[in-house]
C-alpha cells in the first residue's frame, strides 16, 4: 500500500514541488492551503482546506485525511510557513503573535494532532521545513528566524519524547530556494523618517533578490523523499547553497564578536 504523506502549504513553492514529485513517486499525498478551489483542478493530489492559526481548521483537516485512508497517516511534513521582516522596534507585537501562530504554534498542533494515530501505528515520520535562519538571529528577521529556531528546539526534544514509540522526527532547513514567500511575506511598513528606513530597505531589496536567485525546490523534495526511506534520520538537515550551509558552522567556531562583526559587514550595518 502507498504511504499516506500529508503536506501543509501545497498551493506553492516547497510544498508544491514536493507535492507533485511524492504524488509522482507513487506516494498518497494530501496537501493543504487556504483554498484549494484555486488549485485542486491544476494538480494530481488531494487538496484540503486548512487555515493552520484555526485549531478547528486543523482538527477537521487532519480528520479528513484519517477519513479518506482509513486512519492511516504516515509522513507528515510541516511545510507551511510565511515570512516576516522588519526592524524588531517597529514591528507591531501582534503581528510577531501572528507569525508565531503560523510558523511555530500551528505546526506544533498539527504534531500534536497526528501523533496518537502515529503512536497507533507503532510508525510515523515528522519533518518540519524550518530554515537555516533559525541558526542565528538575522538583522530584520528575528521573528521569522526565532519562530522556525523554537520550532526546531520542540522537535529536538520531541524526537527523544518519541523514539521509543517507532516515531521519526526531523528538521529541514533551507537556505534560500525560488518560491512565492516573498510576495506573501509580512514586510513592516516603515516611514522615510524611521531611523531603520535605507538600512531595512537595503535588507529587504536583498532578501527579494537572494529568493529569485535561490536553489530548485525540487533539491528539497528529493531530500523529503530521501527521509522517508531513512531508517534513522539525523535530526536536522541543511540544504542550501554552500556560503549558506557554512554560515551556522561559521557560528560555533569564531569568537562571538568576530561572527557578529562578518554578518553586519554582510547586511551593511
Ligand atoms: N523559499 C525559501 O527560500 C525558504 C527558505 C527557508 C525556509 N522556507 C520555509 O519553507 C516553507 C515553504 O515556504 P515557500 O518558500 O514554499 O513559500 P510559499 O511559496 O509562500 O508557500 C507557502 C505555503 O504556505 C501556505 N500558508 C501560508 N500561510 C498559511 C496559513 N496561515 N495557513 C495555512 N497555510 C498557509 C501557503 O498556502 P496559501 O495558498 O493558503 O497561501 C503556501 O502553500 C515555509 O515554512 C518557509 O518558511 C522557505
């Protein structure tokens, strides 16, 4: 029988691409967006409507999935993300709540939503796309780079929570790949009196310009692929380009000062 894979955030980029290569790889794949009538009738999986900060959305989505394969539910694959940016002191706090919702508390309910039926099972595997920015806090990041770092740490002690169950969890994260997370990403609206005005839109313009220029998603997809057919996965994986994959290696091994000074000559701070 086919293993049931369910993805979060199936309308683009990542998760698409992974989508469409598991469903072609002969894997059942449910994925989710926020409406799937804009995209069911283009692709070859199932669509579910989910709104991942709406716990009855979340409840009623994982149902759906347990209904349609007779309760089985094998790979769960937390993809569904959005970014945000601005200088920490303008950014409204409820607007960092939000990002925490979408990016961290709402994955983390949807583990918790499947891992009775995986523990059931005596088999599951959990992999969260989190982001090689949860490495570090990057400058006009630090919400997106601390909700994916909190989402990382969870499953870190979840993994160990779960072993024992015949549980996998791991985490993936990217550097930067070609996707439409630009466009739905949270950019704080400063005024060109703010004192963070050139430095921020300087940041912005070359976030922009790294994900056009970023890596083929399908690079993830053959890596999700790859964790599925892994008996005991690592608990994270990196997968980017080299500078990228380097920058948290970089991290551990220069004097503190030295690091921080190499990322703000890098962002021009
Ligand atoms: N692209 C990169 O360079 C990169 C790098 C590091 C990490 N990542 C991570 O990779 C994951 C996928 O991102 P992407 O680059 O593929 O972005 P994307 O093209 O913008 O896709 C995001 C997906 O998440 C869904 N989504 C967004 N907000 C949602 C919400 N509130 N409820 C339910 N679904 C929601 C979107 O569905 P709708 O149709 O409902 O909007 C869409 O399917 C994210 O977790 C992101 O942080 C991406």
């Amino acid at each position: 029988m086919s293993k049931v894979v369910f993805i979060t955030g199936a309308s683009s980029g990542l998760g698409l691409t992974t989508a469409l290569y598991l469903q072609k790889k002969g894997y059942k794949v449910f994925g989710t967006c926020r409406n799937p009538s804009q995209y069911e009738k283009h692709y070859p999986f199932t669509f579910l409507t989910l709104e991942i900060s709406d716990s009855k959305s979340i409840q009623s989505c994982i149902k759906s999935v347990l209904d349609q394969t007779g309760g089985r539910l094998d790979v769960l694959i937390n993809n569904a993300g959005v970014g945000i940016t601005g200088p920490i002191e303008e950014i409204q706090l409820s607007a960092v709540k939000q990002h925490f919702q979408i990016n961290c508390f709402g994955p983390l309910e949807i583990i918790q939503a499947v891992l009775p039926k995986m523990r059931e099972q005596g088999e599951g595997l959990i992999i969260n796309i989190t982001s090689i920015a949860s490495d570090f806090g990057l400058p006009f990041r630090g919400p997106y780079s601390a909700s994916k770092g909190a989402l990382e740490r969870m499953a870190e002690a979840l993994r160990m929570e779960t072993q024992s169950f015949g549980i996998r969890i791991c985490n993936i994260a990217p550097g930067d790949f070609i996707s439409n997370i630009a466009e739905r990403r949270h950019n704080v609206f400063l005024n060109k009196d703010s004192p963070y005005f050139k430095t921020y839109q300087f940041n912005l313009d070359q976030m922009n310009e790294h994900v056009d220029n970023g890596i083929d998603p399908k690079e993830i997809a053959k890596k999700i692929e790859s964790l599925i057919n892994t008996l005991n996965p690592k608990v994270r994986y990196k997968v980017g380009a080299p500078l990228q994959k380097l920058s948290g290696i970089l991290k551990s091994l220069l004097p503190s000062r030295i690091f921080e000074k190499l990322l703000m000559n890098h962002y021009k701070l």
